[in-house]
C-alpha cells in the first residue's frame, strides 16, 4: 500500500470505544489513519473537517443506528457520496444490532430525517432570510440527507459487509484486501496474537513470530506486557524500552510501560512521564488519561490534575462512563461537602451508570456515598443487588457492604440530631426546619 494513503474513520461518538479499538488494531497495521478526536485541532472549523472524508483514500464508516441518525455522520456520507468513484472508497463495518436489510427498516431512517427537516423548516418559516443564513444552509443539507440516504442504505444492505466482530475475527482481511496492501500477513499475524488470552499460548506464539520476521515496536511491546503480567520487571522494561527505541511515538506501548509501573506501585514519575509522552502523541488515547488522572490522585494527591484529564475524555468522548465515575472523587475528597457538591456527585455517578449500567465498580461507589454521606441506606441497598446481579462472584463484597449498612442504621438509631442543629442531608437548614419539620 501506498505510504501516502489515508483512511478516513467516520463513526458516531456513540460508537466511540469501537472506533478506538479500530484505530488501534489498524494503526499496529500501520495504515495512515484520519481521525477527528486526534486530527481536528482547536477552534479549526468542524465542518471543513469532514469535507476531508473526500480527501481520503478510503472511509471506513462505522454503521450504526446512531450513525444514520447522526446529521453530522450523515453530512460525511454525503461527501462521500460526491466522488464518483464512492464505491471503491466506502468501507462500511456494521455494529451489532442495526438494521437496514429491510425495505421497512431503511424507511424508517428516511422518515426521521424527513422529520428533521420538516421540523427546522417550521422552526423559520416565519424569520427573515438575512437573520438565518447559517440555518437555511442546514435545511438545505437535511434536504440532501433525507433525499440520498436510502439509495445509501440500499447500496450498503446489497453489498457483502462485515460486523465489527466479523472484521476483527478475520484479523481485517476483508479491509487490507479492498486497500490494496502490500503482504501485511506478518502483521496480521502479529495482531491476532495480541488477542490471545491464554498467556502461555501467546508466549510461545510470539516468540515463533520472531523467529519468522523483523521485530516491530508492536512486537516488542506485546512481549513486554506478557513479562509485565508474570510480572518479570527487568524483562518487560527491557522489551517496552526495545519498543519505543523502534518507535518513540507509539502511544500504546508507553501506555502499557506507564502503567506497569502504577500497577506495581513503583517508579510514580516515569509512570507520571510515560503517560504524557502517550498522550503528548495521541491525545485520544482515552485508557492513558484515566490512568494518568488515576496515578494523579492517588500518588500526587493531585486531584484537580487528575479532574483536567477526566474533563478532557468527556470533551472528546462523551460516553466514557469510567470518567464520569472517577470524577467524583474530586468532589469527594477536594470540596466542601455540601448540598450542591453531593448533588454534583449523584448526577456524575447516575451519568456513568446511563451510560453502563452493569458499571460494577460505579454501583459500588454510589452505594458506599449514598450509605455513608447520604445516609440514603435503601437505596444503597439497591446498588449493592445490582453488584450481585452483575457478578455473583461480588457475592462476599456485597455481604461486607449491607454489614456496613446495617451499622449505620443503628448508628442513626442511637444518635439523635438536635432540632437546632444542622440537618445531616447537608442542606445547611438546621433540623427542625428540614426532615425535622
């Protein structure tokens, strides 16, 4: 494959944590990827953005119900659609789930956007031209969705495509195929080894992969984190240091060095400046920042430093539920405990919890602040099922959480608040003006 050419990753942020895992699978291909979270730089213009998906050799368009119900993902399909060789571009890679292989399924996208439309165009109806330029250039581009996007869907629902799971089971075959790569089967080998679970399996894999081809960063860094997990330290320094020798920018490998370090509970300043560097190359890099944020409170006492990276997750990727939930030791630990900040802390952990309900660790810290702060102990109670229902191996955890719980209760019992003083919900309204009235 030409050096020169560029894959464009169209995908809605809904689907964030998909296209991550694309990106970093591609980039171990070393394909010259294009990314909005990594490419657009502050305050440049969105939308010229995502005229760039013509520029691009190739579009791998992540489809999904959020994505056709996307104006933004639509507006890339359309330019897209522009090229008159689009089908040679467009490489489309289904999310589970989502449904267009149906007459009455792409109808239902052609009447949402027809909606779209039909509701902006009431919303002016009655404002002069001059007062809505900005709003009539977006009506005419719900025009242009409404009316190309089911000869788009009936293109993509007649052509052989792949799920996600498909793709990366085959080890993006069907991808490297369609970019005309060179022979990547080396790398494609690599890849797959990298997802192998049994460690001894993976060890011995690799090291057959090294007696066949030239070692690669990629390489080196795999190696690495199997010596880091039989927590072989000089061996996997040796080998993540061989790995950012090979390529001081890759991102994961001094990701993965970092946090060998935080998981020891050693060296917190390389782990510190390994972080950086990972994100200083790939400011996406979403698992460096909840590392870094994590090693900042816990080792630094930094929590403000620790609350900008959380920050900068949900700027870029809005439905990272583990950020929500970190966040609340911010507020936990550095502000005053009042009604705003509790409030703020219950609206983080319910984001999280929106976001994944099956959050298992989330549902543990927001029963423990509703038990312990809140004294809300019913539904804490609540939380701590939910733990069970999602890992009957949380069983013993559970029990320990509802003991505790039940000490507060009696705690409660024997401890009267006096009606002049101040009411233990944190309102700040003395008792007999709040749940003593």
């Amino acid at each position: 494959m030409n050096d020169k050419q560029k894959v464009f990753i169209s995908y809605s942020w809904t689907d964030m944590q998909v296209a991550d895992e694309i990106e970093k699978d591609l980039s171990q291909l070393q394909l010259n990827l294009v990314r909005d979270v990594r490419d657009i730089e502050y305050k440049h213009s969105i939308s010229s953005f995502m005229e760039r998906i013509r520029d691009a050799d190739f579009a791998i368009l992540l489809i999904s119900d959020a994505y056709l119900r996307s104006k933004n993902c639509m507006k890339e399909v359309l330019h897209v659609l522009k090229d008159k060789n689009y089908e040679d571009k467009i490489l489309p890679v289904m999310v589970t789930g989502t449904n267009i292989y149906t007459a009455e399924d792409r109808i239902e996208y052609t009447k949402h956007w027809i909606k779209e439309k039909e509701n902006l165009s009431s919303l002016i109806s009655s404002l002069p031209p001059t007062a809505i330029v900005s709003e009539i250039a977006e009506l005419k581009a719900l025009e242009n969705i409404s009316s190309n996007i089911n000869d788009f869907l009936s293109y993509v629902s007649d052509i052989k495509n792949l799920t996600f799971n498909e793709l990366k089971k085959e080890g993006y075959k069907s991808i490297l195929s369609c970019l005309g790569a060179v022979d990547l089967t080396h790398l494609i080998e690599l890849l797959k080894i990298s997802y192998l679970d049994d460690i001894d399996l993976k060890e011995i894999s690799l090291d057959q992969w090294f007696e066949s081809n030239t070692p690669t960063s990629d390489a080196y860094s795999i190696r690495a984190s199997i010596s880091s997990h039989r927590n072989n330290l000089k061996k996997a320094e040796h080998n993540f240091n061989k790995a950012i020798e090979l390529n001081s920018k890759n991102s994961y490998a001094l990701n993965n060095y970092g946090f060998m370090f935080y998981r020891l509970g050693i060296n917190h300043e390389k782990a510190k400046e390994l972080f950086e560097k990972a994100i200083e190359y790939m400011p996406n890099l979403t698992e460096a920042r909840l590392n870094l944020g994590c090693l900042l409170s816990r080792k630094f006492d930094d929590y403000e430093g620790a609350k900008l990276q959380y920050e900068e997750v949900i700027s870029y990727n809005p439905t990272e539920e583990k950020a929500y939930n970190n966040l609340t030791n911010f507020y936990k630990f550095k502000c005053k405990d009042n009604k705003s900040n509790r409030q703020t802390i219950c609206n983080l952990y319910d984001k999280a919890l929106s976001i994944n309900p099956d959050y298992l660790e989330a549902h543990m810290g927001y029963g423990s602040f509703l038990s312990e702060t809140m004294g809300d102990h019913e539904t804490a109670i609540e939380h701590y099922d939910e733990m069970l229902r999602i890992d009957r191996e949380s069983a013993e955890l559970v029990s320990k959480l509802k003991e505790r719980v039940d000490q507060l209760k009696q705690k409660k019992t024997q401890v009267k608040t006096g009606r002049n003083e101040l009411c233990t919900c944190g309102s700040g309204l003395k008792f007999k003006k709040c749940h003593g009235a």
